[in-house]
C-alpha cells in the first residue's frame, strides 16, 4: 500500500506557529494581570491609543504594563498573520486556520481598542479576553493540522 506523501512545511511556518502561539498566549496573560492586577488597581492608566502619551519613547513607569501589553500585542499580531502566509495551501485545515486566526485578530485589535475607550467596560473587556482565547484556540489547531507533532509522537 502505497503511503501518502505529506505537504512538505518549511521551518518558516513552523517557528511562526509556534512563536504565534506563545505570543498570544502571553499577550492575554498580561491583559489579565492588567485588567485585574495590583499595579493599576483595576483601572486604566494610559487612556491614550495606540501608544501611551510619550509615543514610541521609552514610557514613564506607571504605563509601562500597558505599554509592554500593547508592544508584545503587535508582535503577536503580527506573526499570526505571518502565519497564514507561509502555511502552504496544500494543508488545507491549517491554512484554514491560520486564516481565522488572522481576521479575527483584526477583530481582536479592533477591540482592544474599544477596551481603551470605553475605560476597561466589563462587556468590552470579556470580549477581547474571549475573542484572544479564539485566535489562540485556531493557532492551536493550525499547529495540530500541520501535523509537524506527527514527526516528535511516534
């Protein structure tokens, strides 16, 4: 029985899987530690959007939380989308995936800006955590599609 060869990934797609799901991962731990944390006592400290008062300098200490949130949070943006242009076509669900992941952290920075405005609004707030959990949950299954696992397990 003849075996079926499967899409060739290259390690490109698979540090971006990997390092898109970390990010996003991290970028919702320190939205949680913000939104509840000690250091700002559940409120907002830099109102201003998409960067603190002093722009791309070096922020002042009591915005530095929010800052390093907003910073990592392009990062990680920014390699999901990386993401679904490097899985090939060829792997369909991942691609699939990778797609989602990629709209819906159009959303998810949409809403991370309504969370600014609207002063940590309990509604808003559970819709940018759910809405992170999502585009963490499909660059779970673009990694599980990918079937790069496959190569460590078995």
């Amino acid at each position: 029985m003849a075996q079926r060869a499967e899409p060739e990934l290259k390690k490109s797609a698979i540090v971006l899987t990997f390092a898109s799901i970390g990010l996003v991962y991290t970028v919702m731990l320190i939205g949680v530690f913000l939104s509840n944390g000690p250091i700002n006592e559940r409120g907002i400290v830099c109102t201003d959007w998409p960067l603190c008062p002093n722009g791309f300098g070096f922020p002042e200490e009591r915005y530095l939380f929010e800052y390093v949130h907003r910073v990592v949070a392009v990062i990680a943006a920014s390699t999901v989308y990386a993401t679904a242009i490097v899985v090939p076509s060829s792997i369909k669900k991942a691609k699939k995936a990778a797609v989602i992941a990629a709209v819906i952290v159009t959303a998810q920075v949409i809403i991370g800006y309504l969370t600014v405005i609207t002063g940590l609004n309990p509604l808003v707030v559970a819709s940018h955590l759910s809405t992170g959990i999502t585009v963490f949950a499909f660059g779970l299954l673009t990694f599980w599609w990918t079937g790069i696992w496959k190569k460590y397990w078995h």
